[in-house]
C-alpha cells in the first residue's frame, strides 16, 4: 500500500512504479513516483497545512491584520500587471488587465496579504503602497479595486525588476515567514529595456522563495521568457490571446492559489552508495526537468524543489545509475521521501516510498517496459519535438521541422493526449497521425503556434497498473 503521513492539514501519499527488472549488466533504473496530497480543503475553511492563521483586525496593511473570516492557511500574493506602452495597443489590454487585476482581487481570502505591482522599465507598488502588503477583506479589496484606476500604459519592460519587488513584499515583515507565497505575472512584450542577464539574476535571487504563474496577452510577447519566468518559480505559464480571457483566467489563478495549503515542498532522494540519479523531471500536469535543482542534503541525498501544494496529485520521473549485480541480486536504488523545512531546524517527512532493483535472466521480465514509465518518456520526448519543430520551422528548416512536428503528432496520437493533438492540427496538416505523416500549413496564426509552444509541456496522466513497486506502510 501507499504509505500516508499524518501531518496537520494535507496528507501526502507517495507511490512508486518502475522498471526494476534489470539483466545482467543493466545498470539504469527508472521510476515514475506519483505524489498525491489530499485532505487540506481548498479555498477556504478552517487552519490547514500547518501553518498559522491570520489574526482578525480592520487595520489594511499590518502583519497582524485579517478579515472577518480569515482562516485557512496564511499566504502572501503579489500581482504584477505589465504597464508599458505596448500595453495601449490595443487598448483592450490595459482594460483587460484591470479588469483581470479587480477579479483576482475579488477571489482572494480574507486575511491573505496581497499587493499589486505596476511594471514598466521599473516596478512600482499601486496597492497598497510604502513597501507594505495589505490585508484582504471587503474595505481593501474595494480600495485595491479603486486603486487599479492608477495603472496606466506608458514606459518600457524591465521584468527583473518586477520580479524583485515582488519578492521583497511577500518577504517582508507583513508576510510571515511560514506563508505560502505566489506571485501572477502579465506582460504583453519582450523584456527589452534589461540584459538578459539582469532578468536570469532576478530569477535566480527569487526561485525558492516564491512561486510565480506568468501569462502573456496578445502574441507580441516571447514564449521563452514567459515559460522560463514559470518554470524557474515553479509556477504555470499559458497565453490569452484576447484580453477578453484575462479576467476568468486570473480568477482560476487566484482561487488556485488560494487552494495551496503548505508551501516549500521537496523532493529528497537517497541513494545507496554506487548508486547516482542521473535526472529527475516532474513529468505531470507538466513536464519540468529538475535535475538542476538539487540541493545536497547529505553526502548521498538532496533536495528537489516542487513548491506549494494543495488537494493535487503530480508525477516525476526519476532515474537512477546503479552498480552491476550478478543475476539474483537485488538492492534499493533510491528511497523517495516528501520533506518540508519546518523552519526551526527540522525537516518533517510527509511520506516516502522506495526504488528497487533486481537483476534476472529472465527475458521477459527484463525487456518488459512498465507503463508508466513508458508513457512518461513519451510524453516528454513529446514536449521536446514540438519545441525542436517550432524552432526549425522559425529558422526555415521545412524538413526539420516536418520531420520534428510529424513525431509529434505520432506520439499525441498514440497517447491520447487530445489537447496537444488539436493544436498541432492548426500547425500542420495531418496526412496519418498514426505514422506522423504531416505537411506544414502554409500560413499558420501567431496566436496558435504561441499557443503550441506555450503549452507543449502539459501532459496527460496515465491509469495506474496495479502490479507495481509501492512505498510500504510505516
């Protein structure tokens, strides 16, 4: 059985699926863990996770202020809203802005502490202003509201140091340090007016200490930095082609945010010695290579940063190089364990399950591929040829990029992953998904290749078998 923690709020179940059969000589085991946390609730309710509540005040910008039903898990939100002068064209965006803003507002918790950010070439705080987060409840939700009136297009773009004063406010005095701690970024342009250097600093200086979801409006904007504000804060990246959408969507962003019950989440991986992790990719609702992002824990463990969690289930792929063996030996590859800091110097285990490796000369069992893992290993190949496509197609590599988008389309088909499949269809002309047999459109809109690219990670889950490795109950 899958092996459940028993922590205030959340409980969090870690199962394990692997190819553990290896022949003699194999040395590569690879595993898909599926973390599930459930029973924290979602947007509201009663204290969760393990953290503090908000105290109950009328006070719009201490650290002890909260609203008449402040309870859940205590959090801090920043909203940065793109306000460059690309922004008044068409006008539609700077109004669909503020109309996303004023309901992103509307959908935060009483007691949550928030801010908004105008974002030019420089970040300046519309809301509530002096360096200080507010607290939601009806009064600054209506004067945040009133506040928005402020943002108006006119400047350049400098993201970093968006970013930057985002930090600083969800980690400041207002916001206390065991909160769980989002931003939302909107920007309709390229990061023109810093270096590209100055933006990856920002990035660097803030990655672990929130997480942030960044959308772009219109189809002016670059993919790869929006994608790579998301993926270096852990957060979700998407297009809103019409600033008609941006309102229902910051609405679903927020209320998302508000489900999140317990920040700061890892992933710790043991091995034995001899035994290495050779990557580890989160692999579901997204694909995100993580292996990067190891932070040593102890001569043979480290940490893998997976953010804030609410009531959701995520999958990762983990591969681990282990010594040769004779035939019969078996040996645990990695332990697998969710941690969290509790920021007193001791880490909890959430939940943990096992790796494990056996050697036989037994064909059938050692050629077998566990579903999972083959399905996952799809599916990240799939991200990885749409990206390779789009770039050949941009360069005017025809064949390339045929080629690349063929197998894309071969892959989305033979995993069910329907959604990819629709939108390569407004890439390419499917002559055979089956074989991947496609021929490049002639004239393709920007908002669907944007819109390909954006999403190409998203992935779809697979249905667990039922003989596989699980953690045991402790």
């Amino acid at each position: 059985m899958a092996n459940f923690a028993k922590p205030k709020g959340p409980q969090f179940a870690v199962e394990v699926y692997s190819n553990e059969h290896l022949p003699e000589g194999g040395r590569e085991v690879n595993a898909i863990v599926t973390v599930t946390s459930t029973g924290g609730g979602t947007t509201g309710g009663g204290t969760t996770g393990g953290l503090a509540p908000a105290t109950a005040s009328t006070d719009s910008g201490g650290p002890d202020a909260g609203g008449p039903d402040a309870g859940g898990p205590d959090a801090a939100v920043a909203i940065m809203v793109d306000c460059s002068g690309s922004m008044d064209y068409p006008p539609t965006k700077m109004r669909g802005a503020r109309d996303a803003t004023a309901a992103a507002i509307d959908a935060l918790r009483d007691g949550v502490r928030f801010a908004v950010i105008a974002g030019t070439h420089v970040a300046k705080e519309i809301y509530p202003g002096d360096g200080r987060l507010a607290v939601a409840d009806d009064r600054t939700r209506a004067a945040a509201r009133h506040a928005l009136r402020r943002l108006a297009a006119g400047g350049g773009t400098a993201i970093g140091t968006w970013l930057r004063l985002a930090d600083r406010l969800l980690n400041s005095a207002d916001a206390p340090e065991a909160a769980v701690r989002h931003g939302i970024l909107l920007t309709d342009g390229r990061n023109e007016h810093e270096a590209p250097e100055e933006l990856q600093a920002a990035l660097d200086s803030c990655a672990g200490r929130y997480t942030c979801d960044a959308r772009g409006v219109g189809t002016d904007w670059e993919v790869k930095e929006v994608t790579g504000i998301a993926s270096a804060l852990l957060g979700s990246a998407d297009i809103v082609a019409d600033p008609a959408g941006l309102a229902a969507d910051f609405t679903h962003l927020m209320e998302t945010a508000m489900g999140k019950e317990i920040a700061d989440v890892a992933l710790r991986l043991w091995t034995p010695l001899g035994a290495e992790i050779k990557y580890v990719k989160q692999v579901a609702p997204t694909v995100e290579d993580l292996t990067g992002r190891r932070t040593p824990v102890g001569p043979r463990a480290g940490d893998y940063p997976t953010g804030s969690w609410g009531d959701e289930s995520r999958d990762y792929h983990v591969c681990v190089e282990v010594p040769d063996a004779g035939i019969g030996q078996e040996m645990l590859a990695a332990r697998v364990s969710l941690v969290i800091d509790r920021g007193d110097g001791t880490v909890q285990n959430l939940s943990h399950g096992l790796v494990r490796a056996v050697w036989t000369d037994d064909l059938a069992a050692s050629t077998a591929i566990n579903p999972q893992v083959a399905h996952y290993t799809g599916q990240a190949e799939l991200a990885q040829v749409i990206q390779q496509g789009l770039d050949a197609r941009k360069s005017g590599d025809t064949d390339g990029a045929t080629a690349k988008l063929g197998r894309a389309v071969q892959l989305a088909a033979g995993s069910g992953n329907a959604d990819t499949a629709r939108l390569l269809a407004k890439v390419v002309d499917v002559v055979d998904a089956a074989t991947g047999t496609v021929r490049l459109k002639a004239k393709v809109e920007d908002a669907d290749e944007m819109t390909l690219e954006t999403r190409s990670t998203k992935t779809v889950r697979v249905t667990h078998a039922k003989n596989v490795q699980h953690a045991q109950d402790t």
